[in-house]
C-alpha cells in the first residue's frame, strides 16, 4: 500500500475537483497545481504549491511547457523500492510525488464542434497532462493515478479508511484506466487528424480508423457452444441504443440474444406510432402498428406464430399487464420495452428465464448520434473491415414516384410507408406484405427476389392470412417481371420498391396488366 503525502493535481475539467482537493489537504497531503487549477484552489482557500514554484522553472510558451520538468517526472517515476532510484532523487533533491490527478484538454469536445478549425484542434492537443498520466500510469506501484472525476470518491473513502494510503489494487486498476484513457485520447487524436486530405478538405473515412470499445461483460459462448465471446460498446454509446439497456430480470444473455435484441430494438424504434417488432433470427418475422402495446402485439404474433416461438420482442411503447398476460402466453427470449408497469412486470416473474430489457427511447435532435442512430457500420472480412455511413435514410411520401395508370389511394401510401419501413431491416433479399399496419408474410434472405416473394405469400398462407389487397415491399427493384406476376396471384394491389432496373418498362408493364399500383422511391435498402 502506498502512503500519499503529495499529490500533484492539474486539471481541465474541474467537475468535483474543489471537494476532492479539500479533502486531501485535510488528510495533510501536499498539494501542487499549475495554472487554472492552482489559481481555483487559492480561491476556495485551499493550499497549494503552483509548479512553477515547485520546479524554480517558470512556465513558458502560453503554457505548452510547465510540467514537463525533471523535478515533476523525477518525483513520479522514481521507484521507491530500488536505491539507486531513491539516491539519485535525493542528490537532485526531488521529493516523491505520490498522486497525479489529471484530465486533458478537451480534445474529443473540441473537434465535436462542427465549427472546429484545425487551429483549435491543435491548440487542444495536451501534451504535458499524457506525459504525467504515462509516467504516474507506469509506476503504479507507487504512484495512484486518477484521470476521471468519477474516481475521486472511491479513492477519497479508501484514503479515510486507511488513514492516508491507497491499495496496489486500486493503483493498478487506477493505472490501467489511465492507459486506457491515453489510448483513447491518441486515438481521437489520429482519427481526426488522419481525416484531412492533401488539400485540406475532410473525408468521412480517416486514412487510420482506431477503434475503441469497452467491454460490458463476458459472454457464456459466441454464435455457437465451441465459439467464446464477449459484449462491447462503443467508447461514447448513442442514447437508446441496446447497450444502455437495463436488465430487470432474465437469465444471462447469449450471443445470439443480443444480435437479434438489437435487430428487434433498432426496428421498433424507428416508429413514431406505437409498434411490436418480433425477431428470430435476425429478420422480423412480425411487425405491426396498433393503439396500445396490446394490438400492436397481437397483430405482430398473427404474422408468423411458429417463427414467433422463441423470438424477441420489442416494444417503443410502455408495457401494460394486459399486454404481459398475452406475451407470457408464449415463449419469448428477450422483451424489450421503454418501460413497464409494475403489475406487468409481476406477471413477467413468474417466468423467471425471460430476459425482461428496459431501454430509454432517444430523445431525438438534429445528429443521427442524438437520435440513437450510429453514424457508421462496420462489418468484418478476412483481416480488414468495411466502414460505410449507416443506412439512417427516411422516405417521405413527397419522395415518391408513382409510375403507373393507378395511383394509390391515402390508406394505401400508409400501408406501402409501413412496409417500406420493415423491408429496410429484413434481410435481402427483403419482400414484406402488408395491409392494415401489419406485416402479413416475410420472405428474407433469399438468393433470388422471386423466392422471396413466393416465400413471403406462403408464409402468410400457413398463417392463415389472406394476401387479398396487400401492399409489398421489396428493398431492391425487380430485376425481372416474374416477381410482379407471383405476388399479383398471391393478391397484391401494391407494390413500392426503388426502381432503376434496365427491365424496368417491362415490370412496370407487368404491374399494369395486373392491376397494380407501383411506387418507387429511387433509394434500395440491401441488408446483408
């Protein structure tokens, strides 16, 4: 256990700093600050010892050189266990310093701000903050390290209970976060550096992508039982994105739960009107609008209740008891709502496996981050990755093109926007009937669009659904007429997909031969 008897603190964020600073000054620890921080502490009448001072180095340079000094780096590298250390810092007379308590400059914040110019985020590079946290970080043993304002309690209770020393333990957890956070800085640093082009212009994708996720927690295995596995989120989570999620009860997520949780979640959330998305497998095998949590559930299940067995269920509504006494009906994995009443969640005990997930919608604003969205995906291959911007395109009807004799009448736009909106998270090749604010046959994943559309309608058949009127949606356009011909006989009166085939004059003909009203959007959803 290391004793502290001086610590050094310079920080840019002074979030609980003032607190903290006096209870270390009342446990008799020497305090020595730089700058802002110092200037804060002789205001709240706390002692403090400016570096300056302390080195008999002024600082220079607008502030760039005031640390990096050998009395600072000496007193927090020395190691107190080897002589030769201890010698040479007493003939350079540099005592120890035992606590570096340092945040940098807000970097991360500063390029955050669209109207960032290169000169500011230069002049936000810290370079003797990093330089300290390094140095405290790797002589951990005797040295603590706090670069995060959330740390000051754990280790203020400690230096109480201990009258004044600081576990390895907690040094090495300290110095593990500070390299974690170094890491971190650099790596925000390179990302946006790397984004300049020779002619000062920025690309969306840096010549070097770092990236940083924080791992939530181990899982028992990966896709399969002899696959291993863990759960990451990103270093800086988007608002009611899954990874905020809350567990109220359940058994511990698998792989496979969280993949298809988030595929239920991300849909779900995309409505504005109260909605269920039921997912197996990664597609939504049942989605449905209604005016409580109730009919929108009802509705979904109707879809596809064998493929509803086992599935997961999202909510972007409240939860009520009546809706938890139709789902309990069943055999669910995940449910995932905003939020539930207490009498459902009682109902909900009684099957003590299902995993009960409580995520807070976002809140909405002006940046896909704000609205809970990621701004990039990012998918594996062999040794490299793929980045694209993420798929955050929304579709108004002023954005449609009809192009054929009939025009849809409002209740039918309504139903090919519904549609439109599922095929966007079912996997191509996507065909979805619907009617009603309803999905009534899914057909995903298929190599061919017209088995996907045969797949669709005799899903809806074994659910005993009629296709009578239905709208579909596909989420490429028809290479070919014969995908128009099977879903016209399965009964469908429209048809919305994004157009753009060299055959198009001839689907479009086919479509009005039928009947049909077709619609495109000139935007194609591929969901690999």
């Amino acid at each position: 256990m290391a004793t502290i008897k001086r610590a050094l603190i310079s920080v840019s964020d002074k979030t609980g700093i003032i607190d903290f600073a006096k209870k270390l000054s009342s446990l008799g620890i020497e305090i020595l600050s730089t700058g802002g921080t110092a200037k804060l502490f002789r205001d709240n009448q706390i002692a403090v010892i400016e570096v300056s001072d302390y080195t008999g180095f002024p600082e220079m340079l607008d502030g760039r050189v005031k640390t990096l000094h050998p009395k600072v780096h000496g007193g927090i590298l020395g190691r107190r266990d080897l002589p030769e250390h201890v010698a040479a810092m007493q003939a350079a007379s540099i005592p120890n310093i035992d606590m570096v308590v340092v945040n940098l400059y807000p970097f991360e914040a500063t390029v955050a701000n669209p109207d960032c110019t290169l000169e500011d985020a230069i002049e936000n590079i810290d370079i003797g903050g990093p330089a300290m946290v390094r140095s405290a970080a790797k002589n951990w043993k005797d040295v603590a390290v706090l670069t995060d304002a959330s740390q000051y309690a754990d280790v203020l209770n400690e230096l109480q209970s201990t009258g004044g020393g600081v576990s390895q333990a907690t040094q090495f957890a300290l110095a593990v976060a500070a390299f974690n956070r170094i890491s971190n800085y650099d790596g925000a640093i390179s990302d946006y550096l790397s984004s300049f082009n020779a002619d000062g212009s920025r690309s969306d994708f840096p010549a070097q992508s770092n990236a940083r996720y924080v791992k939530l927690q181990d899982l028992r295995y990966g896709e399969n039982p002899h696959q291993q596995a863990a759960f990451y989120r990103d270093l800086y989570p988007a608002p009611g994105s899954l990874v905020t999620a809350q567990q109220l009860q359940g058994k511990e997520l698998s792989y496979n739960n969280i993949a298809d949780a988030d595929a239920a979640w991300e849909t779900v959330k995309s409505f504005t009107s109260t909605a269920c998305v039921i997912v197996k497998h990664a597609n939504p095998c049942g989605v449905a609008l209604g005016v409580d949590a109730l009919e929108a559930y009802s509705k979904a299940f109707k879809t596809d209740p064998s493929s509803a067995f086992g599935g997961i269920i999202a909510f972007n509504t409240t939860v009520d008891r009546v809706a938890a006494e139709a789902i309990s009906k069943q055999f669910v994995e995940v449910l995932i709502a905003p939020s539930y009443t207490a009498d459902a969640l009682a109902i909900f005990t009684a099957k003590a496996n299902v995993r009960v997930l409580q995520i807070a919608l976002p809140k909405g604003g002006n940046t896909p981050f704000e609205q809970g969205r990621n701004a990039q995906d990012i998918k594996r291959v062999g040794s490299g990755i793929l980045i694209q911007t993420a798929d955050n395109h929304e579709i108004s009807p002023t954005d449609l093109k009809v192009v054929t004799q009939k025009h849809p009448t409002p209740q039918q736009m309504a139903d090919l926007l519904f549609a439109w909106r599922v095929a966007k998270y079912v996997k191509s090749n996507a065909i979805v009937f619907c009617g009603d604010g309803m999905t009534l046959g899914v057909g995903a994943g298929q190599m061919s669009r017209v088995d996907s559309t045969k797949i669709a309608a005799i899903k809806a058949q074994n659910a005993g659904l009629s296709l009578k009127n239905s709208v579909v949606a596909s989420d490429a356009f028809f290479p070919f007429r014969d995908g128009i011909d099977v879903l016209a006989e399965a009964g469908a009166s429209c048809v919305i997909h994004p157009g753009g085939s060299i055959r198009d004059d001839e689907v479009i003909a086919a479509a009005d031969a039928h009947g049909l009203v077709m619609v495109v959007t000139g935007i194609r959803h591929f969901r690999h």
